[in-house]
C-alpha cells in the first residue's frame, strides 16, 4: 500500500513538473497554431494557476483571426473583468476599434492603447509590439507609420527586443523572405533564450533548406524548455518529418507524458511505435484509441489496419519460435479478414499495404492461391507501385508456381524502369516454369519451347550487357540443357547444346589460376565441377571413352573428397 501511495504521488508530482498549464495555450498561439493554442487555454481556464485575464487576452486574439469580433469582444472584456490592471485585453478591444474603420474608432483605439502602455509600465517592450501587430493585422499599409512608430517605441524599451525581432521576422514571412525572416527570429533567439516562439518559427522556415540545422535548433529548445508542450511536440514532429522513426517515437513518448498533449497525437503516436520497431506498444495504444471510439470511426478503421501491421511484424520478430509466431500468423488472419470486411469510412480507403500485409499471412499459412490475389489487389490499389507485382512473383515461386511468377516478373519488367539483374531474375523464372511443362503433347512441346526462349532471351541480353560473367553464362548453359532435355529426356547432354556456352566459361577459368585454388575464398570450384560433369556426361552418352575418362579426372582432381567419384572413376580403368 505505501508503494502505491508512493508510486501514485510520484506520478503525480512529475505530471506537475512538465505541467506549463495555460502558457501552453500562449506558445501555440504565437506560433500561430491556433485551433490547439484554444483547446489549451480553455482546457487549463478554471486552474487556479491560471492567470485568467491573459488567458481571455489570447482567447479574444484567437477570436480576431477568425474575425469572430462578438467572440473576442466577450473574450477581452472578461479579460478586464478578471484583472482591469492586466493592460494587453485593452489592446484586443483597441483592434476591434479599428477594424470598425471611423475615424472615431482610431481615436478610441488610441485611447485603449494608451491605457495598457501606462497599465504595463515603461519598461514593457511587449505591448507596444502588441499594439504594432494590432495596427499591423487591420491594414498594414494604412497604418504603416503607426506600426514604425510602436516598434521604434518598443526598442526604445528594449533595444534588443526579442519581441520585435519575431515582429520583424513575421512582416517578412508574410512576404515569403524566408531567409531574411530567419535572420530576425535568429536574432530573437540570442536576444532571448526563453523566447519559445523564436526558436519554433527559425525551425519552421529553415527545416526544409537545412533539417539537421532545424532540429538542432529544437533539440537546444527541449534542453532549456524540458516542460513546453510545444518545444516536445515540435521536436518529436521534425524527427518524424525527416523519417528518423525511432527518435520521433521517443520523443513523442515523453511529449504523451505532458498533461497538455491532444488526444488526436495518440493515433501519431501509435504510428510512431510502429515505425521505431515498438510493435507490442503500439498495437496496445491502437487498442485503447478503438475502445474510446464509435464501430464506425475513422479512427477505428486507422487503428485497426495499424493493429494489422503490428500483428504481421510481430510475426515476423517470432519466426525463431514456430508455436509464437504460429499464433501471431493465426491473429493476423482474423484480424485482417475483420479490418478488409470493414464499412469503410468516408474519408478513408484501403492501401496496397493492407493487402500485401495480409498477402504475407496467407504466404506463412500455406494459402499461396490466397496470398497471390491479395497481391493483385495490392497491385490494383496503387498500379504505381510496381514492386508488389515482385512480391507477387517471389510468393509464386516459393509456392512452386513457376508459371505465374513468371508472368508477375515479366508484368514487373514491362512496366518498371527494371534494373539488369531483374532481366536475369526474369530469365530465371521462365527456366523453372520451362523445367516444369510435362512436354507430353505438341501443345505442351511448343508451349515448352516459347517459354524457353523467353528463358534465353532476357539471360542473352543480360549477357550483352554484362559480358563474360560466369554466373549469366551459367544460366545460359542450364537454359540451354533443360531445352535439350524435350529431344532426349534425362539426357540432357547428349547433343552438347551447352558444349559452347561451357567452352568459353572454362576459357575464362582457366585464365585466372585463382579461380582453381582452395584456399581462395572467390574460388570457382563449383563452377569447374558443373562444366566437367557435362562434359563427361556429353562423352559417355556419345561413346568416346577417352573425353569420358579425361573430363571425369578433371572433375576429381577439382573435387578431391568426391569418394563416390573417385570410386567410379577406377571402374572405368
């Protein structure tokens, strides 16, 4: 029991220590995210940390730029009520003013402004960066001298006003100087290290010249502001923008501890865990968000494609452990047929991953018909995406079904902006969907023969490209025994139809000696063995004993072990 009460006051005094309460509110609205500088303000009014007449002040601003004006009428004037010293909620009610246009209402405007100069002091360099903006945000050409005369007032206070220099920067941003924006909130940020706003907006205009710059800048920010909502959540977005996964995930994950995170950040977060390889987290945290959500929520339908891929990964993680990943493949399945018979929402849709996921759990559970049409679906989800009809391929040929991966190869190099060694993957595929065609029929037989020269075409013109090279010149050779194999059945060397091919891979051999030596690690061994056994095979079959014994010993003196050879080899003496 005291652990726990231990435990739970711990908790809580740390949730107090990240807590920055309504000032969060104030942040994201300077940074003028202001959807979420409201739902804080509101979320933290009734707080009695709260300062409740500068809470109303940024309220009532947020109001302005929705050109709410009854709203931030409300907003200031409460403002006033709550605290009739703070003097910023007179500069809101100045900018109503002169949003009315009347010479009157500039002469009232001047009046409420007067009033929060004197009500904030002399030394106050803010508000009279306040009232610049106000005059600034109703007409910035009309009120131009105005907005020169409270930013030279504001320096007068401060000479190095951090305040103005976001002022400065803001003006040009508007006018799309983004290098001469960050040069002023640079000068912000030296002027004043507490300036939040600063540091955010310098990240923000610079991150997509220069992101290491960018979020080095953010990650200062977090050092020196552990406990700013913004500056965590700021960060942990640059990190997921630049597909740093992992890093995103951990400083998501400590931004989640902040009481002043939304509630939409967890789907984020959720996908964040994914990305950064936490695949039990956040399949849970998907959980969670589904139970708080109506069946047919769009997040519902977000978190359980998201709980899908988590289940597959897991999966994969358990391949070591039959029985674990066996029921992680089992999960996948139930779980993907529930997500792919969903009501999709409105705003959603399936992906190609959704399919090929599911394509890779029928693959584990021996439904290779299945999985081969989830691919396609995938396929036709996103025609773009032309590697799936490579997967497709890969998932037919681990099933043995030589002739449709040959076919998803050949769609793949006909659609793709291939590579060579993918002609040579494609040569590969038509020898084994050749090897396979029974050849019982003249259909079959020219069946047989079509295949095979697609065989040796795509491997001829991976020759041409790259010449010499024994792996390609051996692929030739096996095309070439297989087809020899329709006029003499098991003998496949009996006309020598590789005889040349075989020819000129040993004219390549034999001109390294290294290729023949045991001890080097790159030796070419196995290759001189293949090329022997045919040969020695060809002279058997053709009854010329002398090439016969030569090519056998040839082999034996590569293959010294081969005591089932060598054994063989004294019969013929």
């Amino acid at each position: 029991m005291k652990f726990k009460l231990f435990l739970s006051l711990a908790l809580g005094a740390s949730l107090t220590c990240m807590a920055q309460g309504y000032k969060d509110g104030i942040e994201y609205y300077k940074v003028e995210q202001y959807d979420n500088a409201k739902e804080l303000l509101l979320r933290n009014l009734n707080d009695p940390a709260t300062n409740k007449a500068e809470a109303y002040y940024y309220l009532g601003c947020i109001e302005l730029v929705g050109d709410n004006d009854a709203e931030a009428v409300k907003y200031f004037d409460q403002g006033v009520a709550a605290d009739p010293e703070y003097g910023y909620n007179y500069v809101g009610l100045g900018q109503l003013e002169l949003k009315k246009g009347t010479k009157d209402n500039e002469k009232e405007a001047e009046k409420l402004f007067d009033n929060a100069k004197d009500l904030c002091g002399k030394k106050d360099d803010a508000v009279m960066v306040a009232i610049g903006r106000a005059y600034y945000d109703v007409d910035p050409v009309k009120y131009a001298k105005k907005i020169e005369d409270a930013k030279k007032d504001a320096k007068k206070r401060d000479k190095q006003s951090a305040d103005l220099y976001v002022f400065e920067g803001d003006i040009l941003a508007d006018q799309k100087q983004w290098g001469n924006a960050a040069s002023w909130y640079e000068m912000a940020m030296r002027s004043n290290k507490d300036n939040i706003e600063s540091y955010v907006k310098y990240a923000n205009t610079y991150f997509y010249v220069n992101p290491a710059v960018a979020i080095q800048t953010l990650e200062n920010l977090v050092a020196s502001k552990p406990n700013s909502a913004l500056a965590q959540r700021e960060l942990a977005e640059k990190y997921y923008k630049d597909d740093q996964w992992t890093k995103a995930a951990e400083k998501y994950g400590v931004y989640m501890q902040n009481p002043n995170h939304f509630k939409q950040d967890e789907n984020r977060y959720a996908g964040l865990l994914f990305y950064g390889k936490r695949y039990q987290e956040s399949f849970d945290l998907a959980s969670k968000i589904i139970s708080e959500h109506a069946a047919g929520d769009a997040d519902v339908f977000y978190m359980k494609r998201l709980q899908l891929y988590n289940l597959v990964a897991m999966a994969q993680e358990e391949e070591s452990d039959s029985i674990a990943a066996a029921e992680l493949w089992s999960r996948a399945d139930a779980h993907a047929k529930d997500f792919l018979s969903m009501t999709v929402p409105s705003t959603a849709k399936y992906e190609p991953k959704d399919y090929s996921d599911y394509a890779i759990v029928l693959t584990a559970l021996g439904d290779v018909p299945g999985s081969v049409e989830m691919y396609k679906k995938a396929y036709e989800a996103n025609p773009e995406k032309t590697d799936l009809l490579k997967q497709a391929s890969e998932a037919c040929a681990d099933a043995k079904d030589y002739k449709s991966a040959a076919e998803f190869f050949q769609m793949y190099v006909d659609k793709a902006d291939y590579k060579t060694n993918d002609l040579f993957v494609l040569s590969r595929r038509y020898l084994y969907w050749g090897s396979t065609i029974a050849d019982t029929t003249a259909t079959d037989s020219i069946a047989r023969e079509e295949v095979m020269q697609k065989a040796l075409k795509y491997a001829e013109m991976v020759d041409s490209i790259v010449p010499n090279d024994l792996r390609i010149l051996s692929q030739i050779a096996n095309i070439q025994m297989v087809h020899e194999m329709r006029f003499s059945g098991r003998d496949y060397a009996r006309y020598g139809e590789a005889m040349p091919t075989y020819d000129k891979m040993l004219a390549i051999l034999d001109a390294d000696p290294e290729y023949k030596n045991p001890d080097n690690p790159d030796n070419e061994l196995a290759t001189y063995i293949e090329i022997f056994r045919y040969k020695a095979v060809h002279y058997y079959l053709n009854k010329d004993n002398e090439n016969m014994k030569l090519y056998y010993q040839k082999w034996l003196e590569v293959d010294p072990t081969n005591d089932a050879l060598r054994q063989y080899i004294e019969t013929l003496k």
